[in-house]
C-alpha cells in the first residue's frame, strides 16, 4: 500500500487546522467566561456599593425624620401652653369684664333705678 504525500499532507493539515481551530475556540471561549466573570464582578461590586449608599440615605432620612418629629412635639406642647395661657388670661379678663358690668349695674341701679334688660344681670 503506497501513500500519496498529497493525501497525507491534505490529511495532516486538515487534523492541524481542526486542532488549531478547537484552539482557537477554547481561547473564544476563555475569554468570553473572563469578560463575563469581569462584569459580574463589577455588578456585584456596584450593587454592594450602591446598596450601601442606600443604607446611609436611609439612616441620615430616618434621622432627619426623627429630628423633625421631636421638632413637631415640643412645638406642639409649647403652642398648647401658649394657647393655654392665652384662654386663661381670656378668661380672667372676661371675668373682671363681667364683675365691672355687675358693680356699674348695680351702682346705677341704686342710683337712678337704671334696669338692664339682660335676664343674667
């Protein structure tokens, strides 16, 4: 059996050009899983990083919040003192307004028979 040197050169450069390209596949191949091991990488870092940013804005929000609430409350007391306040001395002054009208009704009265027409007096 005699081999022909063109069919044994066809044979061997087509097995070199089938490994040269599984080579060159593998080395694809390679470097697609590095590109996508890169960006996983890279998203799984920006997520932690991001979502530690969301923490702190969440934290300095809820401080703020509670700032603001306690602001609120003792606004609220002060201003229900401060009304308070404010009724009594409504209060005081309508009552020293009422005894004054009692004592000029009644100085007038004796006086000068002077009746007002108001059932409380």
């Amino acid at each position: 059996m005699k081999i022909d040197v063109n069919n044994a050169i066809t044979v061997i450069s087509g097995l070199l050009l089938i490994i040269g390209a599984i080579y060159r596949l593998s080395q694809v191949e390679s470097n697609i899983n590095a590109k996508i091991t890169k960006v996983e990488t890279s998203i799984l870092t920006t997520m932690d990083q991001l979502e530690d940013k969301l923490a702190i804005r969440f934290h300095d929000t809820e401080k703020k919040l509670d700032i603001h609430l306690t602001e609120y409350s003792e606004k609220k007391v002060f201003l229900d003192y401060r009304l308070n306040a404010t009724d009594k001395a409504i209060e005081h002054k309508f009552n020293r307004l009422a005894n004054w009208i009692k004592q000029i009704t009644g100085f007038l009265g004796k006086e000068s028979n002077f009746q007002i027409r108001d059932d409380q007096f």
